[in-house]
C-alpha cells in the first residue's frame, strides 16, 4: 500500500473511530444485556414478553445487516471465506430459534428453555467473532473501508428494524 494513501486510511479512521467491529460490539452488549433481562425476569411477567420483542427485532437486524454488508466482503476473501460461511450458519440458526420463540406461549416452561438455548447460541456466537472473526477481518479489511461498512451496516440494520426487507440482495 502507497505510504499516502495508508495515511489517509489512518486519518480516516481517526476522524471516525466508529468502524463497523466497534458498532457490532456495541449491539452485542446491548442485546447480552437484554437476555440477562429476560433469564431474571418471572414467568408472566409483561416485561418478559415486551423484552423479548425487543431483543427479537434487534437481533434478527442484526444478523440479517451482517450477512447484507459484513460477511459479504470476508467471504471473497481466502482467508476469511470459512468463517464468513461459519457465521452465515450460526445466524441460520439464531433465525430459526427466535422464529420457534415466536411461535409458542411465552408463559410455558418449554419457552424459557427455548430461551436459554437461544442465549446459549448467541452468547457462543458473539464469543466467536469477537475472538476470531473480528481479529481476523480487522487485519484483512482496510481501515477505511471498516468505516464505509459501519454507515451501510447502519442503514441495513434500520431498514431491518423498520421491517422493509426488499433488498436487492440475497441475505
Ligand atoms: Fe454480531
Ligand atoms: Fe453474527
């Protein structure tokens, strides 16, 4: 890389500290937060209920933002392929789990349990990219180009939010 155009990469960087990695990260306490919210909270509760909807919208804009904008550019790349199809997985199943949850009454038993497999999931998962994929796409995606990610992430994940879905591209 041109020592002018590293330096830029770097001032770039700078001026916006928030790249994608730390904006994910951010999301990922928020959502640990949730859950714990929800494993103390008691059977019936109404707080259980508007709590998870929170969580399940949250999440599912999240994963559904990370597999539009994130992994897309890690798995073009050799080295990161496997983890991006590694990732692609893990959010199949956090899908599939909240989907389940939806589904059932949040009163019964066999919804905590649920719940708790799915916090499992998710827990496993965050561990995962903070531990492995975010170290390794941090050294093979430029700086800046972490910064253009994290403003596109942003908008995939509102417009996830806001229940529009029709992107153009496959999730
Ligand atoms: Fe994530
Ligand atoms: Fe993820």
């Amino acid at each position: 890389m041109e020592l002018v155009e590293r330096i830029r990469e770097v001032l770039s960087a700078e001026l916006n500290p928030d790249g994608i990695l730390e904006i994910l990260k951010r999301e990922h306490r928020e959502v640990s937060a949730l859950m714990d919210h929800v494993e103390q909270s008691k059977p019936g509760a109404p707080a259980r209920t508007s709590t998870f909807e929170e969580i399940a919208s949250t999440l599912l804009a999240h994963v559904k933002a990370e597999d539009e904008v994130f992994y897309p550019a890690l798995d073009k790349i050799e080295a990161t392929h496997g983890m991006a199809l590694e990732a692609h997985e893990e959010h199949h199943v956090i899908e599939v789990l909240v989907a389940e949850l939806r589904a059932i009454q949040v009163r019964g038993e066999a919804w905590m349990a649920k719940f708790h497999v799915l916090t499992e999931n998710v827990d496993h998962h965050v561990k995962e990219e903070e531990d492995k994929f975010f170290p390794k796409a941090r050294t093979v995606l430029a700086a800046a180009h972490q910064v253009e990610m994290a403003t596109a992430y942003a908008a995939a994940r509102d417009r996830h939010l806001a229940g529009r879905t029709t992107h153009s591209e496959p999730s």
